[in-house]
C-alpha cells in the first residue's frame, strides 16, 4: 500500500521505476526504521542482487533528493526511511543503539508557524534524544 505511493511518487519526479528503485523502496518500506547503505546492500544480496555501491548511492540520493525517501544522519552515519512513517529517535551515547520512538502529531502547529515566518517551505523534520539506554544507565549516570 505505501509502497505503491512511494512508486507513484518516483513516476511523478520523471523516474522511472526500474527493479532497483523498487528494492529499495520494499526494503525501506519493510524494515521501517533507519536503514544504513551498508544494510540495504545485505538486504539486496539476499534477494540475488549485487549492485555496485556507487548504483545504490546514487539511487538512494535520488530517493531522497527527490522527497521519496527521508536520509537522517545520526552520529556520522546515513540513514535512510520512508515518509509514512513518521517517528524519532533515541540514541545511546553509551552503546549507540538507537530506538524508535512515537510523537504523534507534535509539531504540526509550530511547523506552520515556522514555515509562515520564515517563509520556508518544510518537507520534513528530523529530531533525535541523545541520552541514554537503561542498560548503559549504571555505567554513565552517577545520581
Ligand atoms: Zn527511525
Ligand atoms: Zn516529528
Ligand atoms: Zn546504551
């Protein structure tokens, strides 16, 4: 279901969805949160698929340039998501894993305004906690 808007998407930017850009989209669309290039290349081995890196650097920047998917750099690191699935992150300065987490709708009176006053035009946000985890909570906080 997403996915099919997602390839809509890809038509509407003059793309053309190719097997590639497809795969991408389903691993995307599937694994749901911050998938790294390094992972989308596991993803592509195991359905037979061995481009080189600099084909899905280019695929993966033309997904993102073009608003299809959303890249998110945390901690140096790229990654990548789909739209529909608006979330944010925590992140261990301990262990640096990083979770998801649910806000639903919290920022849609202050994008508004923002976009109106600065005349901005906003296609998304980004917003990561930094902290960290309950297991890493021992060893770093000292109450
Ligand atoms: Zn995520
Ligand atoms: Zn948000
Ligand atoms: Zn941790």
């Amino acid at each position: 279901m997403n996915k099919e808007s997602l390839y809509k998407n890809i038509r509407a930017q003059g793309g053309r969805v190719t097997k590639i850009r497809r795969e991408l989209v389903r691993i995307l669309t599937n694994l749901g949160c911050l998938i790294s290039q390094a992972d989308i290349l596991i993803y592509l081995k195991e359905k037979n698929m061995f481009p080189n890196r600099s084909t899905v650097y280019r695929e993966l920047r033309f997904l993102s340039e073009n608003g299809i998917v959303i890249k998110n750099t945390i901690a140096g690191v790229n990654y990548y998501e789909t739209p529909h699935d608006h979330h944010h992150h925590l992140v261990c300065l301990g262990c640096n894993s990083i979770n998801k987490v649910e806000m639903p709708s919290h920022l849609g009176y202050q994008e508004k305004r923002i976009a109106k006053e600065n005349k901005f035009y906003i296609r998304n946000h980004s917003l990561e906690f930094y902290g960290y985890c309950f297991s890493c909570q021992p060893r770093f906080i000292t109450i």
